[in-house]
C-alpha cells in the first residue's frame, strides 16, 4: 500500500526543485580601512570572496545593540559549517569603544575572531561608510543607528536589508 507524502514534506520537496530568486544587486561596498578590537589595522579585502553580514552598533546601548550582538552571534553559529561566511560589527560610537573596550564586549558575545570582526575608526570614516557604503545611519556622536544588517557578496555588492527586530529574520 502507498501513502501520501504529508503536505509539509510535499512543499519541501517541491522548494528543493525550485531554483532560488536571485537577489538584487542594491549598491557596492568600497574598500576601507579601519581599526579591529585587536588593535591592528582591518582592510576591507579581507572580506573578498566571502558573503558577509555587517551591522552598525556600541557598546554602551541599552537600546537594541545587544538583541542586535545576540542576533549576530546566532548567524555565526548557524554558519559555523558554511565556509566563507564572514560578521562585522562597526562602532557608532569611536570616542567610548576603543579597540580593548570592543575586545571585551566581543568576548561577551562569545564572538569567533576568525570570522566576526568588532570595528572602530575615525568619526568621518565611519560617518562615510554609513551613509554611503552600507546607506543605513550617519555616524556623527548621536549613538543613533539603523537596526538593519546588511548582507554583502563575494563582490562586495550589497544583496538585502534585513531588520533584526523582524519575526522571519534569521
């Protein structure tokens, strides 16, 4: 006798045939260059050939940061087994997250430094990135900052916008 498959195993099966929707190209990241929480000089190109994840936070938010931080720590453990999948935090706030401070709080969040990186720099830079490479906030003293993340390809294009508060968002 055969049965039918479940509606649910059915669905899955079918998606498993379904080539995915390509995602649009929404704008490039240019190289830069700033400072990681070791201390030592971060290039940008250590994200070529790698899809990655950026965000905008500080450490000293009660705000959403640290829901932000929990969600950044859950990608890098549910890409623990996908090479090539690469996180970076960078500091709305330069003047308070110094390269030790940001050490701490990465090591709060059980952070993996071969693949998420806890930046700072100069206010213009930051500022610069921001608005232009990343189009989500200035970054200008206020601590205020967008709550999206933003998904990066291998080319350094921008792929999607993801709001961390969402329900579907990881």
């Amino acid at each position: 006798m055969i049965r039918a498959l479940p509606p649910f195993v059915l669905a899955l099966l079918m998606a498993a045939c379904i080539k995915p929707k390509e995602l649009p190209v929404m704008g490039d990241v240019p190289e830069f260059q700033l400072t990681a929480q070791t201390g030592q000089p971060f290039d940008s190109k250590a994200f070529d050939g790698h899809v990655w994840v950026a965000d905008f936070i500080y450490t000293t938010c009660t705000g959403p940061c640290p829901m932000m931080t929990t969600h950044m720590r859950q990608l890098q453990n549910s890409t623990a087994e996908t090479p090539g999948v690469l996180l970076v935090s960078i500091t709305v706030d330069p003047v308070h997250d110094t390269p030790p401070v940001l050490t701490e709080y990465a090591r709060h969040f059980k952070q993996d430094p071969a693949r998420w990186f806890f930046l700072t720099g100069e206010m213009d830079k930051l500022n610069d990135l921001g608005v232009h490479a990343f189009k989500l906030n200035s970054v200008d003293g206020s601590l205020t900052h967008s709550t999206r993340f933003v998904l990066v390809d291998r080319q350094r294009r921008i792929r999607g916008f993801y709001i961390s508060g969402e329900d579907a968002f990881m």
